[in-house]
C-alpha cells in the first residue's frame, strides 16, 4: 500500500453511522478546499452497545477501509471507537497522523467551564470506558465530571428524529439529572448527538455551554495540518466521497437531511481488515 500522501491527498474520516457527518459538517467549513473520504459502517452501527473487543476490530475493518484511499490523515469521528480503539487505528494507519474526537472535546470543555462542573453524555462504551473523566482530569484535575450514558439518542438520531417529542421526553430523562448536579458545561461526547442539539439544548437550558466534540476535532485537524505543511491548495470544493457498509440509499437521505445539500452518491463497501 502506498503511503506517501500529499497536500492534495483527502481526509479520511469515519463513524458506525450517520453521527459521523457532524465531524464531515464541521471539517467541511473550517477547510473547504480539502477532499474528504467518508465512511460510516451503518452494517453495524449502533457501536455503542458493544464489547471492547468487538469494537476494537471494528475500529480495524473501518481504518482499512479509509486506508484504501491512501489519506494524508485519519480523523475518528466516533467517540466509542476514541475511547477505546484509538491505539488501533494509529497502528493501521502508522505513519499518518489520526485525531480522534475525545481528545479535543475534552480540552475545548475544560476551556470552557467556569465552575468546573462538566457533564459528559456519550454511548454505554465511552461512559464505561471512563475516557472522557480520564481526559478532562489530565488537563484539570479539579473539575468534577458527571457522566451519563444515552443509549437511545443513537438510534433516534439514525432515524432523524430530530425534532421528535419521543427525543424531547428521553433527551429530558438523560439530561436533567446532570442539570441537576450543577452543571455549565455538557460535552457532546457522541458525534450523532449534534444532530439533536436542538432538543439538547431546549432541555438543558442556556446557562449550559454545549461542547460539540465534533467541531472540537476538525479546530485540531485544520491546526495539524497547517503546522506540517500539509494543507491542500486546491481553490474549489468538492461534495465528500461517502461509503457506507449497508443501506446506502437511506444513508443518502439522512445525508440530505443533516448537511442540507443535494442527496450525494454513496458507494457500498465491505468492511473489512485487508
Ligand atoms: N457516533 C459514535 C460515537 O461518537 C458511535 C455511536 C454508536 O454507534 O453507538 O460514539
């Protein structure tokens, strides 16, 4: 496999599913000029749910997949995968720079609070994996997190229940507890989140910042990129390459919905290590 990208060389970015594109969204307006390739492994999303040991293969098969397009960086637009498989993507990816979106959505929340009480919302994987407390107490170690797993925010958001009062009423019983608990700052710490932070942010009121770990990372990227002279020259833009590992039709749709462009072309893949 070749592995002397360029400037020119696209991004590489990938999730389970459709959360992904919140990173697509945001690495899109802080660098419009660079070619992006895409994958969400909608076979298998919801990865949340799931052993470490399943999603840490699983963080394998995608990696390969972006490995075929020969990137100059991967970005795991998955928080699951970050906690707990990050190490795996780096291997496979070696020697190319890979960012993953905890890290930044850590930093950006620690910079953010004020009275250093930040609530973290992620999959039942990244809260059991204690990454996000982990992270934030490396950079602060006074600040106190309070964590709460949120299950059913995936599959509503892959369903593009956005403004759905079923996405009210759950979005109510995750979150007021951590408003509750004082709160000013709630990390996003799941990339599909943002696609409801409408209802989020109706539910947990202004006084808490909302940290979007998603624009977190792509801030990251642009400043990597910049620093190793890697950033492309290209003047036009270009609709990201999107593959998925099934249901291209209905990822398309969801495509439409969220990113709020013509329904692009989606390519089917196989995920798998090759
Ligand atoms: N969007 C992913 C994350 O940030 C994964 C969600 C899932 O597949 O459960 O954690």
């Amino acid at each position: 496999m070749q592995r002397n990208p360029g400037p020119d060389s696209p991004i590489g970015i990938f999730d389970s599913g459709v959360g992904g594109l919140t990173v697509v969204r945001a690495v899109r307006e802080a660098l419009p000029h660079e070619r992006i390739i895409y994958f969400g492994d909608t076979a298998r999303v919801p990865y949340g749910p799931k052993s470490q040991v399943t999603i840490r293969r699983y963080a394998e098969d995608d990696t390969w997949v972006l490995m075929r397009h020969q990137p100059k960086m991967v970005i795991v637009a998955c928080n699951t995968v970050s906690a707990l498989a990050l190490d795996v993507v780096a291997h496979c990816a070696d020697p190319l720079p890979v960012e993953g979106v905890l890290e930044a959505g850590a930093a950006l929340a620690v910079e953010r609070t004020r009275n250093r009480r930040i609530g973290v919302i992620g999959t039942q994987a990244t809260v059991c994996s204690n990454a996000y407390p982990s992270a934030i107490n490396r950079l602060d170690q006074g600040v106190e997190v309070f964590s709460r797993a949120c299950p059913l925010l995936v599959p509503l958001a892959e369903e593009g229940m956005v403004e759905h009062e079923a996405t009210r009423l759950i979005a109510k019983e995750y979150l007021l507890p951590l408003v509750d608990e004082g709160i000013d700052t709630l990390v996003l710490g799941c990339t599909h989140y943002p696609i409801l932070r409408s209802v989020i942010e109706e539910t947990v009121g202004s006084a808490v910042a909302i940290i979007d770990s998603a624009e977190a990372v792509a801030m990251r990227a642009a400043e990597k990129l910049g620093r190793t002279g890697m950033l492309s020259g290209r003047r036009e833009t270009a609709p990201p390459h999107l593959m998925v590992s099934d249901l291209p039709q209905k990822f398309g749709s969801l495509y439409r919905i969220f990113m709020d462009s013509e329904m692009p072309d989606v390519e089917l893949v196989e995920a798998s290590a090759s």
